[in-house]
C-alpha cells in the first residue's frame, strides 16, 4: 500500500471481527512503529498490549470511559487494546533537566501522538483497525494492567480485523487550512 492511500483509507474503527490477532504481527507493528520520529531521539512511546480476554472486559468498563458508551463498546469488542504510554522527563528535556523550549513537557504527548498515528498506519497497512482514545481515567486502567511509574497513558488504542469499512468523513481542503505569508 502506498503511503498516500493509507492516509486517505484509514479510518476509525469501532466494530471489530471475533478473530484473534496474532501477537508475532502485533510484534512487526510495534517494531516497525519505532521508527516514529521523536524529540532528539528519545523514543519515549511505549506499547503495552493487552489480548488477554478477561482483561479487555476489566478495561471495557464506565469507570476507565468514564460511562461513554461508544468507547465502551468499542473497547470490549476489540481483539487486544494498546496502552500507548510515554516516558515522561525526557522529551522536550536537555541534558541537565532544563526544559529546552518554551512547550516544556508538551513535547511528551506531541511525540506519543506521532507514535499513536504511524502504530495506525502500520496496523490499517497489515489489515488491521484502530480507533484513538483519549477520555479515559488513567488511575482506573493502572488498576487493572501494571503501567511503570515513569510512565503516563497517552492513549487507548482498540484494534482488530475490521467488521465495518466506514467511509471518509468531508475533509477541508487547503484552501481553508493553508495559510502563506
């Protein structure tokens, strides 16, 4: 698949086959979703996947969506769900603590969602689908999967063989997004 095409197919998806996926390709994804640019380098995204049946329907709940019911759903249909985390004092950090720009730590979740974005692309090009989720109760999850202390919850990203193909929501074109000066 070509980069531009997968940037125009992907989409979200909410409803996902009863099929399993195998962890040696949610393995590939990770490796090849490394290559995610990130400040100076530092490679703060991590990925905790959870296939584990009896732990999606422990995530799957009102308390960790705070009772939304869409990402409810979409979480207890999944076939695993990312934790996509970050490792916090590193990005937007130099050397010696200091923040290097005026965005402080901001620069975490900017990388986490570079990070989140080329996992989705990678997943939607190995036939998989992915939703991002952001409203989430981050105490609620740490309960039910062991997360490192260094680390904070970027996002919740379900995924599986899609059962909807959900066509392109209108897109602004350039004319109302670019600017030149």
């Amino acid at each position: 698949m070509e980069l531009i095409t997968a940037v125009k197919e992907r989409r979200s998806i909410r409803k996902f086959q009863d099929k399993k996926v195998p962890r040696e390709l949610l393995e590939e994804i990770v490796n090849i979703s490394a290559y995610a640019p990130s400040w100076k380098n530092t490679q703060v995204a991590r990925y905790v996947i959870v296939d584990d049946e009896a732990t999606i329907k422990a995530l799957a709940t009102e308390e960790v969506a705070y009772g939304f019911k869409g990402n409810i759903a979409a979480l207890e249909n999944a076939a695993a769900i990312l934790i996509l985390t970050y490792v916090t004092g590193r990005s937007g950090y130099d050397r010696d603590g200091s923040f290097s720009t005026k965005k402080e730590d901001r620069w975490q979740m900017f990388d986490a969602g570079i990070a989140a974005q080329t996992f989705c692309l990678v997943a939607h090009e190995k036939g998989l689908g992915t939703v991002i989720q952001g409203y989430f109760d981050e105490e609620a999850i740490r309960k039910v999967v062991e997360i490192p202390e260094d680390q904070e919850i970027a996002a919740l990203i379900p995924l599986g063989y899609p059962d909807i193909d959900p066509e392109a929501p209108p897109r602004k074109d350039a004319s109302k997004l670019l600017t030149f000066k």
